[in-house]
C-alpha cells in the first residue's frame, strides 16, 4: 500500500510503498478515506527518524469483519501508534466508533484528536454553568469546538484568535465576547484553556482568578513559560496551573461515538478550512505550520 513517511533530511514527507498492516488480535483493520493534520504531528516530524510514519485521525471503510465491526461499515478512529496518514491502518477496536450517515468522511477525520482534546478539557473542568471562560487560540480546531462545547454547558466564553480575520464565526459558535489580545479579554475568569504556551500562557496567568485553573493542552509556539510562585499574588491566589493530555491509552471509542452523533444531529459544528486530496500533503503541512488555517485541514483519500 501507499503510505506517507517522514523524511526530515529534505524538511517535507513523501509517499512510499510499504507493507500492509498485520492486525493484531482485537484490531480492527480500515481503509482510509480522510485524515486530518496536527500540530503535534507537524511538531513530531523533526525528532523521529527517516521513514517514520505519522498520523492520528482516522475516517473511513472497515476492511474485514472483527470485534462487532462488520465490513463496509463507516467509522471513525485514532490511532495512537500513528499511521494513518496511509490507504490503511489497523487500530485497537476500543479507539474506533461507527460513524453516522450523516456525517462525512472529511468531517469525522477532525474529531479524533481535536474534539477528544476539546470534550475531556470540558469534562474536567466541573461545572461550568455561569462561570467565566477563556479560550485561547480559538480559531483552531481543538479551540473552535471547545467554544462550542464550554458554551453549551453553560458557561460565558471569551475567545480569543490572533486576527480579525480568525475571529469570524465564534460568536454564532457561542462565544460572547471576541479579541485579538488576551489583555483584552478582562478577566478575572475560572477557567482559561491554553494551547498556545510562551507570551499567550503568560498572559493566561495574568487572567485566571482566585481558585480558577488554566488548562496548558499544548505548546504550538514552541517557547517556555516562566512561572513564579509570587505571578500567583495579586487576584489569582490558589490558583492551578494544570498540565492536560486528551488520552491517557484508555478506549475512546465511547467519546468518538458521541461527538460523532452531535455532528450527525448538527449539535456540534466542525470547521474544515483546507481541504484537498492527499497527494498535497506537503501544502497541507505549510499551510497548518504557517497558521494560514482556521478550522482543520483535512485531506482526502481516493
């Protein structure tokens, strides 16, 4: 099969042919019709070795009948042994969800990784009914659902995106107030979700009020924080600063399934900003690392 792998001596991926999977017993086996592209995957690129395969989210065909998939069936899937990006891929049958006919290939590949994130972000946030909420980078993909989602339970949002342009839309997704600088947003507020790190998490310290907590989900910037015991003082004491993993190798099959059903019913909605066949992959990848996308950017099988 055709297979997408990195080669970190050239700066891009390219696409080789490589062996088919060989499930492993409870895999089920899938033919991929879309995936899309993370940060964290772009990130990784540099550090793994010729030939490394990356890839997250899964969307696509059950290949052969297994652990109560039959084939043919649509699903959606991660994959955290990567690999995706490929005509095939086996994943453990506890990471895959049976997919909605109402929902598109294109548009369950950007729920795996950006959604989970967004889901359990809000599930550990406790009640969010009335209580101020910040979500920083919210144009992206994990940021666009996680307005959505915090809205939805009850809470008033601020998000914030790095221009005017990136801001379009956030209000009809929930949130109540919309800007570009964090020094805008006029704090104090229970819960600030931070994905950014560097200058935007320090300004989140600045924001988070007595007892709140800022959810640090990632560090797409690439540059430290410094933190001080006495940044604390001064409206923000007892306050926690909580570093947060979307999964933790438990199944997510359960999770998949719901935010598959609250697209299929049009309860969620999921922004895919770039979206091409997979045979650009390398744009793609420019595109995301150079923040020319709000939303996901999803490619295409076949």
């Amino acid at each position: 099969m055709r297979a997408i792998v990195n080669t970190p001596a050239t700066g891009d991926v390219a696409f080789r042919e490589v062996a088919d999977p060989a499930p492993a017993a409870g895999d089920v086996l899938i033919d991929v019709k879309a995936f899309s592209v993370n940060r964290g995957e772009i990130l990784n690129l540099p550090t793994n070795d010729e030939g490394w395969r990356p890839g997250w989210d899964v969307a696509g065909v059950v290949a052969e009948t297994a652990h109560g998939f039959t084939a043919g069936q649509r699903v959606v899937a991660l994959s955290l042994a990567d690999g995706s990006w490929a005509e095939r891929i086996a994943v453990p049958a506890g990471f895959v969800a049976a997919l909605p006919d109402t929902v598109g290939f294109a548009e369950a590949a950007t729920l795996p990784v950006a959604a989970l994130t967004a889901l359990r972000l809000v599930r550990e946030s406790g009640t969010l009914l009335g209580r101020r909420v910040l979500v920083t980078g919210a144009a992206g993909g994990v940021g666009r659902i996680l307005v959505q989602l915090a809205a939805a339970a009850g809470a008033e949002v601020t998000a914030v995106a790095r221009n005017t342009e990136r801001t379009k839309g956030l209000t009809e997704l929930g949130a109540a107030a919309v800007v570009t600088d964090p020094a805008e947003a006029g704090g104090p507020f229970a819960v600030v979700y931070e994905a950014a790190g560097g200058a935007s998490l320090t300004a989140a310290l600045e924001l988070v009020g007595p007892g709140g907590t800022v959810f640090s989900y990632g560090n797409s910037s690439g540059e430290d924080t410094p933190v001080s015991f006495f940044r604390f003082f001064g409206g923000h004491e007892q306050a926690v600063l909580r570093h947060f993993v979307f999964v933790t190798g438990a199944p997510v099959d359960e999770d998949l399934a719901t935010l598959a059903g609250l697209v299929g019913s049009g309860s969620l909605s999921v922004e895919i900003a770039y979206r091409e066949d997979w045979q650009r992959i390398n744009e793609a990848l420019a595109a995301v690392r150079e923040r020319r996308v709000a939303g996901k950017a999803v490619l295409t099988i076949g």
